[in-house]
C-alpha cells in the first residue's frame, strides 16, 4: 500500500517538474504583451487631458498656502 503511495508521488513530482518554469516562446510572448500595455499606458499618460489634469494638481500642490 505504502510502495503504491511512493511510486504515485515519485510520478507526480516527475510531472511538476516537467512543468516547472517558463520556456522561451511564453516569455516572448509576456514580453511583447508587457511591452503593448507599456506602449497604451504612456499615450494615455502623454494625452492632453490626462497631461492637463497633471497639471493642474501640481499646480494646485505649488501653490497651497501654508
């Protein structure tokens, strides 16, 4: 009973490992992703509303009384 247990578990662990980690087309394929989001998220940062909204709250924040 105890044997059965060990060789299923041996097997299990074989298998974990076989999928452990990344290979190299799912990490080019995170990286392009990473690099579209990065892309979108600056053009809506250097947009003129958001750009204009930053401006006005450091504004704001430059010239709060004390």
């Amino acid at each position: 009973m105890f044997g059965k247990f060990c060789v299923r578990w041996r097997q299990a662990l074989r298998g974990a490992r076989r999928e452990a980690g990344m290979t190299t087309a799912e990490y080019a394929v995170g990286t392009v992703a990473a690099c579209g989001f990065a892309a979108v998220l600056y053009k809506v940062v250097t947009s003129g509303a958001v750009s204009a909204a930053l401006e006005s709250v450091i504004g704001k924040a430059l010239g709060a009384q004390f």
